[in-house]
C-alpha cells in the first residue's frame, strides 16, 4: 500500500490536506509534535472514512535524532505523494530569540523539509509528488519577521530548482500562500493587518484544493489568490527599500509565538 505524508497535519492548514486528502481515499501518514492530537485527529478522520488507512507518529522534525528514528520506524514505506506542511511562523524582533527558538525556527522551516524530501524520493512510489507549504513572507526580506521570512525564501528557492531536478521523477510544487486564517492568534494577526491581511486571506480548505490541483499539473510554484498574484507581480517593481519600511512599519506592532520548546 502506498501512503500519503503529511507533516504538519495537526495544525489548521496540515488538517485541511488530511480531509481533502482523506476525501479522495490516499492512504495517510500523519505528523506532527503531540501524539494526544494526532489520536484525536485520526479518529475524527476514522469517523468520516473508516476503511482509511491512516498511521500517526509524534515527533519533532527540528531534531535530527527524531528524524532518523522516523526514518528508520517507515524504512519500508512507499509514498505516492508528500505534503510538508510543518513550520513555524514565530514573529518577533531578532534581538528578542533565544539561542534555542533561534535554531528551532531555522531547522523545522528549512532543514526538516530538506532532509525530508531527501527520505521521500527514496521511499517514493510510480508517480510520485511532492508539496512544499512556503509563505509569501518569503518574497522578499521582513524586517521583524526576518527569519520566518528568509527561511521560507530559502524554501521556494530549494524546492524550486528541485522542481527542475526531478522533472521525469517526481512531481514538485511549491505553494506560496498568502494569509490563511487558522490558529487564532494568526487570526487577531489578520485583523491587525486591515485592509491588506482581507485581501490576503485564503481559507485552509482553498488552499489546500488549489495547491493539490497545482501539484497534479506540475506547476512549479502555486500562489492562491487573486490578490496575492497581484501583490507578487505589482511590488516586484517596488523599489525594495520602500517595501522594507513598509513592513517594518506595520510589522514591528505586533510579535506571536504560538511554538512553545
Ligand atoms: N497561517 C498562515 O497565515 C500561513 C501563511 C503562509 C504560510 N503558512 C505556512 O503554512 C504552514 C502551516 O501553518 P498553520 O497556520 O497551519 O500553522 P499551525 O496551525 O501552527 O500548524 C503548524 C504545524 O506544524 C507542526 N510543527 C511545528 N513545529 C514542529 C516541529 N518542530 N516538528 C514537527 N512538527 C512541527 C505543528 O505541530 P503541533 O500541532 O504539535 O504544534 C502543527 O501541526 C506553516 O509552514 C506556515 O509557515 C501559514
């Protein structure tokens, strides 16, 4: 049986591709950190569809030592699509992280999807694809969001040119959502936002069927939302010292921190 990975899956954007998946029968490995929400999570999917197979494994991706023992744990399993979802959107002053939350935002942005897409082309089934949740964030440098912005600009970069690298292998997409309304301090966020967090904002569920209808035609990266197609195109003729002060203007009012160590 071929399974579909999706990390990340706890949260408000992982549980709309668990359903939207679930929906169309895949057969489902689901992460995330805590084992009580992952249970809770696969039993409301079991309630829905319950001749799904679905397995659960708890772990922290930001750790090489767990990721290798959840690589050793599916040595075996075959993967006829990948959804990395997990990340953290920490938002606060540089000078304001600890050593740890420094290193923890760095690895379950970055290096755990690297690492992970690594093990996923060697576990990978006939037909194989793979999505990789990036933010615009990552179009340019946010002063105040900086490192959640430069490691998701890393993330589109990487998955961009693997999209290349695997053409004939796998199928790559990188999706480039805008605002997406799903714990609540993102929500209060949203609304801080005005105006520009309305027209940014794209529910779990929409993007999640629009990436997975961008992934099954190979489109190299998929940004939901009329607006946000807009705002990528328009600002790139935005000198970028006016778009930093913009940011660092609205940004710098409001920090969150929903990633306890
Ligand atoms: N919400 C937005 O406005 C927005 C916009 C653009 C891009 N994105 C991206 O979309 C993705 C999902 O966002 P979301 O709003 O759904 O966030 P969320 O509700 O906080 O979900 C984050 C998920 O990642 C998991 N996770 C966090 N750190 C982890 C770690 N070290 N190891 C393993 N799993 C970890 C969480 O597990 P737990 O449940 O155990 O914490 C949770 O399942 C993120 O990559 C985010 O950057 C979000």
């Amino acid at each position: 049986m071929n399974y579909t990975l999706i990390t990340g899956a706890t949260g408000g954007l992982g549980k709309a591709y668990v359903f939207e998946l679930a929906k169309r029968g895949e057969s489902l490995l689901l992460t995330g950190r805590s084992e009580e929400k992952l249970a809770a999570l696969k039993e409301e999917v079991l309630n829905l569809y319950p001749d799904l197979s679905v397995l659960t494994y708890a772990c922290r991706l930001d750790r090489e030592k767990e990721r290798a023992d959840f690589y050793a744990f599916f040595d075996r399993i075959c993967l006829s699509c990948a959804v990395l979802v997990a990340g953290a959107d920490i938002q606060k002053p540089f000078q304001d992280y600890t050593e740890e939350k420094l290193l923890f935002q760095q690895r379950v942005n970055f290096e755990a999807n690297v690492s992970l897409a690594k093990f996923c082309f060697e576990h990978k089934a006939e037909g194989f694809s793979l999505l990789a949740v990036s933010s615009v964030s990552g179009l340019y440098p946010m002063p105040y969001f900086a490192l959640y912005s430069a490691t998701k600009g890393a993330l589109t970069s990487f998955f961009s040119a693997i999209h290349y690298e695997w053409r004939g292998k796998a199928k790559v997409t990188v999706v480039i959502p805008g605002a997406i309304p799903t714990r609540d301090d993102v929500k209060d966020n949203i609304k801080t936002q005005g105006i520009w967090g309305k027209l940014a904002v794209k529910s779990p569920e929409f993007v999640a069927k629009n990436s997975l209808k961008a992934l099954k035609k190979n489109k190299m990266q998929y940004v939901p939302g009329f607006w946000n197609n807009v705002m990528r195109v328009g600002t790139a003729i935005i000198p970028l010292t006016w778009k930093m002060r913009f940011i660092e203007r609205r940004w710098s009012k409001t920090t969150k921190d929903a990633f306890p160590l």
